[in-house]
C-alpha cells in the first residue's frame, strides 16, 4: 500500500469534506468543482474492467492476510473429478447437520444395519433383542417390496437365533467373571444387624 492509496484516502476525505458543506451555502463554483471532479472519478471507474477490479481485490485480501488459514489450503478440493449428482446439496446437508431419518429406505436400513450390534447391546433381555430384530426384518422386506423406485434395498435380514446368541455371547464378555466369596453362617443376632461380627 504506498502513495497511491494515501492520496485515494486524502481524495476520499476531501470529498466527504465538501459534500458536507453543499447544503450549507457553498459557492456555485465549488459546487461545479465538485461535479467535475465525480464525472472523473467516475469516467475512471467506467474504464477500468471487472477483470482489473477482481485482480485488486483479490491482491489486497492476500495483501491483508485474508486467505490465510484457509480449510482447505493445501488440499483437494472434496467432491471434485465425481460424477454429477443432481442431489449433491441434499446430501451435503444432511451429512453436514447430521440429520438422520430422512432418505430412501434403502440408505437408512443400511445405515441402521451398521449400528444394529450396538443398539442390540443396549438392550437388557432377550424378549427386547428379539422384538427389534423382528421388526428390523420386517422393515427390511417391505422395503424390497416398494414400488416407488430409489435404490435397491441390498440389505439383508438377520437370523434372530443366531443374533440372539451373538448378543448373550457379546454380553458374557463384557461382564467380568465375580469371584464368589466364602459365605460364613451368621447367626440370628447378626443377621438382625446386618454385619455386625
């Protein structure tokens, strides 16, 4: 920034200067002064092409240091050399904000599917993992059924036997074996105490 962008600055104080005084009685010489002086500033700006204006703005924020520290500085740009998909922003927005439960059945029973260990896990009986895998089978073939189109369904059902002993299985190796301790007899006074020896 050097002596060019001084003198713009004093130019552009100037101005402000007498566009102030304007309703305050200044002479008609000035005040043509003036016009001429906006026809030229403004014949100038008309020269200059929009190529030139976004080459300077451009130069002046990396001049300020805007394009530093950038997301992506350095690195590909995502999404770039894909195919064109006509819902790209749609699923942009979804992944970006996190919203599930919106889609084709198809995609959020694949999506569910990945997650069904753990969400079996977080069951406490066998009634319950039994009950939400019935129903997830259930989903899985009327989804295949749709006639609405959309993608395939390519996930599978799942053999409830066979889950129900992966989760008893998943379950005896989080819980750690007990030792059981030795019990001794207390007698009728202790019991009345509770653990009093």
């Amino acid at each position: 920034m050097g002596s060019g962008s001084a003198e713009y600055r004093k130019r552009l104080e100037r101005a402000a200067e007498v566009r102030s005084y304007r309703g305050a009685g200044i002479s008609a010489e000035e005040e043509a002064a003036l016009d001429a002086l906006d026809a030229a500033e403004r014949e100038k700006r008309r020269k200059v092409s929009d190529a030139a204006r976004a080459e300077y703005l451009v130069r002046d924020a990396m001049a300020q240091g805007k394009f530093d520290n950038l997301k992506y500085a350095g690195k590909p740009i995502p999404g770039l050399g894909e195919s064109y998909d006509p819902d790209w922003w749609v699923k942009g927005l979804l992944q970006r904000e996190n919203i599930s439960g919106l889609g084709p059945p198809a995609i959020l029973l694949r999506t569910e599917d990945a997650g069904l260990d753990h969400q079996l896990d977080g069951q406490y009986t066998e009634q319950q993992v039994r009950e939400l895998l019935e129903d997830f089978n259930r989903r899985v073939i009327d989804a295949r059924r749709q006639l609405q189109g959309g993608p395939p369904v390519i996930t599978r059902t799942r053999d409830v036997d066979a889950e129900v002993e992966r989760w008893r299985a998943r379950r005896a190796a989080r819980t750690p074996e007990v030792a059981e301790e030795p019990r001794t007899e207390r007698t009728w006074w202790q019991r009345l105490w509770r653990g009093q020896a």
